[in-house]
C-alpha cells in the first residue's frame, strides 16, 4: 500500500453507468422514491451513491440524487 507522508499530488476518476429500476403500478403510476432504490439503506436513511441523508425517501428521491430518470415511451 502506497504512503502519502508528502500529501496527494491529485487524483485519477473513474466513472459508472448505473440502470436502476422503479416500479409502475396497474394505474400506470411510476413509483420513483428512494425507497423503490436498490442504493437505498433503510437503516441509516441514507443513499449508498451519495451518503446523503435523506429526509423523505418513502416518497421522493433525494436532493442531490445522481440518477437522471428517464423518459418512458409515451413521454417522449
């Protein structure tokens, strides 16, 4: 394991692709919250992408949510 005794010069960033899917009822009701998130810890409250804390999940997605939800067929 490398030592950093003088500091970090900077960093090298890697980046991720993540598809994640949310339920749509009978209704045709998409059901987009945290807690449809397979990154979502019910136990701290918390998205595991982020670590924010977040403050409804049960009925929303978190302020700074990195998952831009796509458009279904119809809304395009």
């Amino acid at each position: 394991m490398s030592k950093f005794d003088s500091g970090v010069k900077g960093y090298v960033y890697g980046t991720v692709t993540l598809r994640v899917g949310f339920p749509i009822d009978w209704h045709d009701v998409p059901h987009i919250s945290c807690t449809q998130c397979r990154f979502y810890s019910g136990a701290g409250r918390r998205c595991q992408l982020n670590k924010e804390l977040i403050a409804f999940p049960e009925r929303y997605t978190g302020d700074y949510c990195p998952l831009e939800i796509e458009k279904s067929e119809e809304e395009k």
